[in-house]
C-alpha cells in the first residue's frame, strides 16, 4: 500500500473514520514509520481517537487529541501541537477530521501547509448502509460541501461499506458497484477497503488496499441489558462505591 506523508480521513458522520484513521496509523508504525495521529474532530465528543490511546502508545505512534477529549468537559478547541503535523516533515501524520462539512472547518487552519508541501492523501469514507450516503450521489454530494469547508480537495475513496457487528464479505463485495459509480462521479480512485478482521478474511484477493481493521473499543460505550459488569480496577474508585462502570465494547466510529 503507497503512503503520502499526510492522510486525512473525512466522511459523513458515523461512516467509521476514526476506527480507519488509528488502524491505518497502526500500520505506519508497524512498517517503521515515525507516526502520529490527530483527531481533529470537534463536533463529536463521542467517537473519539483517544479511545485508542494505550494501544496507539504501545505501538509508539504519537496522539495529538483536544485537552478534555473522553471527560464531562468538551470544549471545540484543538492542541498548538496539532501543527506539529504539518511542520515537521519527517513525521508520518494521520487527521482524524470531524463528520460531515461542520467537522471540516477546523481543517481549514492547516490547509495552506499541506497544499504548499503537496504530498498529503484526503480520503473520503463512503459507507452506503449510513443513511444520507445510501447512493454515490448522495455521497458526492458530501464530499463536496467537505471540501467546500476545509478548503481541500478529496484525493481518494475508501470503501467502509459495514452494518457494524452484523458486516460480512458480501456487505463490502455488494458495496463495490457502489463504490466504482461514486468513483466515476468524483474522478477519484478507490484507493482502500477496509473491513474488520473476521470479515477482511473473505476478502484476500477481492478488493483493492484491503485494510483488515481492529475495532476501536469505546470509553462511552454501555453494555447490552443483562452485560455483566467489567471486573477490572477502575482509577479513584472506593470499596464501597457500588456496582462497577460497565465495560466498553467495540463499535464502528
């Protein structure tokens, strides 16, 4: 799979860009690369990149994420250590940008040093089982108004085609014809496919930049009626303090 010193991944809310942004973040790192990620969305506090934040430091990618990210305080400000992205040229950078074209805007500050660098990749995340991208008009119709508000050009498509726990081969194989339209509508190639593990399985050989993908477990998350509770220690918490927080479980972000 080729690598531009920037990517970015933006899309329609809940298309699953976050879960992309920190797999694909995760491969940098694992191919050597020094990597670090940004979520730059500050629209929704709910799907977050910092979810990820032990595995991302494990795997030495760097997190760059709003100061009061996964607490009851959220603020739509972004770090000055964002730009370190866009500065330093050695560094392999990855933006989680926020849904739809209210998310984009917050791009717009970094556009003019990734235009003048020009080696950076804007990929839109399509996925036609999320209501208003249910067809490739729709889809670009998106993908413009994203553009229009960050001030960059899409440069790619991934195809996120997923009915979250429910995802087969046969969702993201069903979503190719898709997939090729909204290419054909944008002028831009479909440069991956992303599915989880268990799925990307039955699709070696099938699809395009295939990305088999480790879903983000979610600080927010509330289990199921009848979810037992998370026997794990939790920070601050007192003998007596009652049932414990329930445990997070892993969704499409």
């Amino acid at each position: 799979m080729d690598h531009k010193r920037i990517t970015l991944f933006a899309g329609h809310y809940g298309s699953g860009k976050t879960n992309i942004a920190v797999n694909y973040a995760l491969l940098l790192a694992r191919e050597g690369k020094r990597t670090a990620i940004a979520d730059l969305d500050i629209v929704n506090p709910y799907f977050r990149t910092k979810d990820s934040a032990a595995e991302l430091e494990e795997a030495g990618v760097d997190l760059i994420s709003p100061q009061f990210a996964n607490s009851n305080v959220d603020l739509p400000a972004l770090p000055a250590e964002a730009y370190r992205l866009v500065e330093d040229r050695g560094l392999f950078a990855v933006m989680d940008i926020g849904g739809d074209d209210r998310g984009a805007y917050a791009l717009g500050r970094y556009t003019p040093f990734i235009l003048e660098e020009d080696d950076y990749r804007m990929a839109f995340v399509a996925n036609p089982c999320r209501p208003l991208t249910r067809t490739p008009e729709e889809a670009l119709e998106v993908m413009r108004e994203i553009e229009a508000a960050g001030g960059l050009p899409f440069t790619a498509i991934v195809n996120n085609a997923n009915l979250a726990h429910e995802t087969t081969p046969e969702t993201v194989l069903a979503a190719v014809p898709y997939m090729e339209k909204l290419s054909c509508l944008s002028g831009l190639p479909v440069w991956m496919t992303c599915a989880e593990e268990s799925a990307a399985a039955g699709l070696a050989g099938k699809v395009p930049g295939l990305l088999p993908m480790r879903l983000q477990t979610k600080y927010f998350d509330l289990p199921e009626q009848g979810e037992p509770w998370s026997a794990g220690p939790v920070v601050g918490r007192q003998p007596n303090d009652g049932p414990r927080p329930p445990k997070a479980r892993p969704l499409f972000g």
